[in-house]
C-alpha cells in the first residue's frame, strides 16, 4: 500500500534534552536550537557526524520505570523524548519535521554500547542502544516540547 494511502505517523516532543558533556545524562528543557548539518546548539554530540541528534520514545523510558528504575526523559541521554510515535519502527533514511521549522533524517536505529551506563548496572538493561535512535539535521529550527513530531517521508526498509 503507497504512504498516501494511509497517514503517516505522528507523535509528540514530551522533552528537549542537552548536556554540555558526553556521558552524562541530558538536562530537562522546554526547547532548543537545531542548527542544519550540526545539531543542538550547546549540545556535547552535536557535530559533523551522523548521530547529531537522538530522540527515545517516553514509552520506552517507561518501560525501564516498570522494571523499578527512577528514570525519566533525559536521563539515558537522549535529546528528544517523544510520545505516541514508534521510532523504531522508521527505517534509516526517513524524513522527520519537528514543530514547524526543523527537519531531521534518521540515520542510525540503535548503537553498540562499549561501556555499560550506570543504568545498565542497575536494571541489567538499558532501552536506549536497542530503541533510541539517531538523526542528522537537514534544516534547523526551534525545538519545543508540545511540537508535533510528523514522518515526512519513509526511509527505505
């Protein structure tokens, strides 16, 4: 069946994370400032490289809440929490617009953890190298929690 035939998903930005360091866990925020081919301004893993941004699903977080974890958006150092969208389920090379301006393709499902995060430690688990994934930005923009997070075009499977 064509994309046209059905919507394509949506969902909602429920946090806008960042740190200025690597291997910590992200600030809570309001918004942030996506610049083209970088990331968030002020964020540690912005750059010129292909996981500039990366967005974890609340539902996902509250999957390790279940298991007893005190963890919340931010805290496995995701930059965008959503809500009501499955992002694993995109395939590498689909088109995502945040709010009105922003627009980021997902380059990456997943990472391979070297070391294991306190979380990890803690619970036996961590969601975010199975189910975080990771975007380059294509145009910037601001960033809000509340914005709507809308699949422009899939990526090829």
């Amino acid at each position: 069946m064509s994309e046209t035939a059905h919507a394509l998903p949506r969902g909602t930005v429920v946090s806008v994370n960042l740190s200025e360091r690597k291997t910590v866990r992200k600030s809570r925020g309001e918004e942030g400032v996506l610049r083209e081919g970088h990331g968030f301004e002020g964020d540690a893993h912005a750059g010129d490289w292909h996981r500039q941004v990366s967005l974890l699903a609340r539902e996902s977080i509250d999957y390790m809440r279940a298991k007893g974890l005190d963890v919340d958006a931010g805290d496995f150092a995701e930059n965008i929490t959503t809500e009501g969208i499955d992002l694993v389920s995109l395939p590498v090379g689909t088109v995502l617009r945040i709010g009105e301006d922003a627009v980021l393709e997902v380059s990456q499902i997943g990472k391979v953890c070297h070391t294991k995060c306190a979380i990890f430690y803690q619970a036996g688990d961590c969601v975010m190298p199975r189910e975080g994934i990771f975007a380059v930005v294509r145009r910037g923009g601001t960033v809000r929690v509340g914005d709507t997070v809308a699949v422009e075009r899939l990526g090829e499977a």
